[in-house]
C-alpha cells in the first residue's frame, strides 16, 4: 500500500486524494464553458 509506504494513515490518504480530486475539478471547470 502506497499509504503505508509513506507512513501516512488511510484517512490521511483518503483525504489527500480528495482535495486532489476536488483540485483537478477546479481546473477542468475553469477550462469548461458554464454548465459542461
């Protein structure tokens, strides 16, 4: 596990790989029309 690896908890995983996400939707919405 990636997590265990880097010694971070799954939680702190879980919670890192959702601000990514959230940060990449940020992104693609800055690029898309309204709407889309």
């Amino acid at each position: 596990e990636i997590g265990d690896l880097m010694g971070m908890s799954r939680s702190a995983v879980q919670r890192h790989r959702t601000k990514t996400l959230n940060e990449l939707r940020k992104k693609l919405k800055a690029h898309l029309p309204e709407g889309g």
